[in-house]
C-alpha cells in the first residue's frame, strides 16, 4: 500500500506543479505588461484563471468528489444514504426529487475525505438547462457512479455512453436489486457487462466497474410466533445492501484516489488553458494574418533576390523560426528559439512532406539560379533562366511560410499544454504509470492512449 501511496504523491505533486507554472506564467504577463495592452483579453481570460485557481485549491484541499448520475426514480439518493448511513439526502416515491446538486461530506475512514454529489435526473423537464448543469458536475467530479435499476433504456444508454467520453473513472450502480430472485441476478450482471460492448466507442464493463446494491429494500412480511402460540404477522425493512459498493470505493480511494485527483485537475487545466489560447488566437486572428503574409513577402522576396543556394536554404528556415517566435509573441503565449526549432521540426514532418518538398525544391531551383547567375556574364540568356528559377522558387518559399505559419497558429493553440510541466505532459506522464489493476489503466485504453 505505501508503494501506491508514494505514486499517487508524486502524481498530486506534479498536478500541482503544473497548475502553479500555467498560473505564475499569466502572471507574469500581467506584470510585464504583455496583457495590459489589451483589456479586452483581459476580460475574456478571467473564468478560466479563476478556474486554474480553483483547481489548485482543490487539489490542496485533497478532497475526492464522486458524483451520481441516473434517470429519475433510479433511487441515486437513496444510494448515496446508504453509503452515509444516514438519510440526508431526501427522497420520495414522486419523480424529481432532487432538483439541483447538493453535496454532502462522506469521511469513509481516517484518511479519505469525499464530496458525494447528489444530482437531478438526466431525463427530467428542462432537459437542455438539466444538461448544461449536468456537464458541469461531470467536469468537477472525480468518479462518477450511475445508477440504473431495471431494464436498460435508450436514454440510459445514451448518457451511459456519454459519460463513458467525459474521461472519468465510472462505476455502474444497479440498485434495487432485492426485487429480483437469485436466478435473475446473475443473467442481469452479464447484460451489464455488455453495455457498449457493440458500439465502437465502448468496451464491456469489467467485474470491479459493476456493483449491486439495494439502498432501500423493500419491506417485507414477516410471520412472528408468539410464546403464547398466537401467529402474527409484521412488515419490516431490512438494512441496506451497500457494503459491496461502499468496498470497491475505498479500494478505488487507497489505491489511486490521490491520483485521481490530479488527473482530473490536470485534465481541467488543459481545458482551461486551451480555451485561452482559442479567445487569444480569435481575438488577434487579423493581426496573425498580417504578420504571416508580411514573413510570407518577405521570404519570398529576400530568396527570388538572393544568388546563392545555400543561403536561401538557411534564411528560408530563419524567416520560419521568426515568424513561429512572432506569432508567439502576439499571443502572448511563452517560446524560445529552441522551441520554435522543434515546432518547426514538428511542423516540417507532419506535413505529409509538403514542407520537406519546399526545401527539396529550393535546392534545386537554387543551385540552377546560383549557376545562371554565375554564367549571367558570358551568355546573357542565363538571366532569363535566372529570373525563371528565381520566381519559381519565391513562390514555393512564400507558399511554405504561409504553411508554416497556419499551422504554427494551430500548434499555439492546441500546443499551450505541452512541454515540460505543461497539463497535457503531465496527464501522459501520470497515465503511463499506472498499475494494470487500476481503474485509471482502464481509462487510459479507453483513451486509447499508446506507449
């Protein structure tokens, strides 16, 4: 057990490390003026600052939130009352009990804190402000428990699915399973495990993602004998049947609880700083258009110009980097010109050898200019042949600066989480460490993520 304890310390650490780096960067934009310039973006950043703010918080305060998800009537608080041993959370034969979030403190044992959150059914009425509130617990919580109690049907199936895509550990309750008779119960679990097994996003549910419980049991007749011989009969309600459930939670919590926390947070950084880096780059995006076409014409320019091949392979690479720097520079976003070099790298191979057929394409156009120019004395029809090789090669030197440049603008954008310490970096780092027996190496296959 120490041995996951020190893994998931060394996750939380690094989750932490990687907020606190995103935030003291956009503080040091404020401070150096970089921002002040443009109130405007300013503005626009706030929520999601806020939101780094608050995920570093919660990752301090290290407490866990499981959340409960369900149509109506599936008995979500009831479950969750079972598990406080308490019935604090109200519930009722009437459909849309629960009518926003609430959350309530569940300390399981002495070391693990946990927010249960109790949430509205997903098919209730107002369904389109219902999911907005919906999606918003998803992104906070930690776990997510859905709880069925019947039949499968297709709404369930379908937020089934979707919650399966939010990229959180997910456990399928079936409550209510004390109305089925021993020989139900095993043909129901294996239809459980199937769930998605045919859709090409999902994978079949494994043992430890599957529990039965029966939160409230329903009461049952039972005959009394009396000492005196007289027969009676009386109703009671047997405890709840959570202990499984409550179980595979701690298990869950010891083993990767704190690694869980991090990756969540981590995942919301992510989210968080990709959605600044999209207001920056919709916010400038006139401005970038201009710097790319102005390296474009002078790139373009400056190797149409110049006699000698070589140089126009080594200022063409040069144009790029200042212009990947330039851009960076604008949206504010951090770059040295060792990480332009790899954008550009990046860029360069992933371009289907588009780019790599500029430079091919220079070299020879360039050595056929460098030796027209050089011939240029004694047979004045080499000048024609200069000029020719000249404009064709500006034009694919200026075609690849725009190229370059479109697809730098695309690499600030969804690029801001990489590096070191970077959100994305981390969430890779923590998801290649993880045990084979954790629900964390399943998410990652579900991520489909390789190594």
């Amino acid at each position: 057990m120490s041995v996951y304890r020190n893994v998931q310390e060394t996750h939380l650490n690094r989750a932490r490390a990687s907020l606190r780096q995103a935030l003291s960067w956009y503080g040091y934009l404020r401070k150096s003026g970089q921002l002040s310039s443009n109130p405007e973006l300013v503005g626009l950043m706030k929520p999601e600052l806020e939101a780094l703010r608050a995920t570093l918080n919660k990752l301090d305060s290290n407490v866990i939130r499981i959340a409960v998800f369900g149509l109506v009537s599936r008995g979500k608080s009831a479950v969750l009352n079972a598990l406080l041993g308490d019935k604090i959370l109200q519930t009722g034969p009437l459909n849309g009990v629960t009518q926003w979030p609430r959350s309530v403190r569940w300390q399981p044992s002495d070391k693990v804190l946990v927010e249960l959150i109790d949430t509205p059914g997903l098919d209730e009425i107002e369904g389109e402000s219902r999911a907005d509130m919906a999606r918003e617990v998803v992104h906070q919580a930690d776990l997510i428990l859905f709880v069925v109690s019947g039949d499968i049907t297709r709404t369930e199936y379908q937020a089934l699915l979707q919650l399966r895509r939010s990229q959180k550990p997910l456990i399928l309750v079936f409550n209510k399973i004390d109305l089925y008779p021993d020989t139900d119960q095993g043909a129901i679990y294996q239809n459980l495990q199937q769930l998605g097994a045919g859709h090409p996003e999902a994978k079949p549910l494994l043992p430890d993602e599957i529990v039965m419980v029966a939160a409230e049991p329903a009461a049952m007749e039972v005959r009394v004998e009396w000492p005196n011989g007289r027969v009676t009969y009386e109703w009671e309600t047997p405890p709840p049947q959570v202990d499984e459930l409550k179980e595979i939670i701690l298990n869950i919590l010891n083993r990767e609880g704190r690694s869980l926390l991090a990756l969540n947070a981590l995942i919301q950084a992510r989210d968080a700083e990709a959605a600044i880096a999209q207001k920056t780059i919709d916010l400038r995006e006139k401005e970038a258009e201009e710097i790319i076409w102005q390296f474009t014409k002078y790139k373009a320019l400056a190797v149409m110009l110049n006699p000698i091949a070589f140089l126009d392979i080594l200022g063409g690479t040069v144009a790029d980097l200042a212009l990947i720097r330039a851009l960076a520079r604008l949206y504010g976003l951090p770059m040295t010109s060792y990480e332009a070099g790899k954008i550009l790298k990046t860029i360069l191979f992933s371009s289907g050898g588009l780019l790599l057929g500029e430079l091919g394409s220079s070299l020879l156009l360039g050595l056929g200019k460098s030796t027209a120019a050089i011939t240029s004395g004694d047979n004045p029809s080499n000048i024609t042949a200069f000029a020719g090789s000249a404009i064709a090669q500006a034009g694919i030197a200026g075609y690849g600066a725009y190229s370059v440049g479109k697809a730098a603008q695309v690499y600030l954008e969804k690029g801001c989480t990489w590096g070191q310490l970077g959100a994305s970096s981390v969430i890779q780092e923590i998801l290649s460490q993880v045990d084979q027996n954790t629900i964390l190496y399943r998410l990652r296959q579900e991520l489909n993520i390789k190594y």
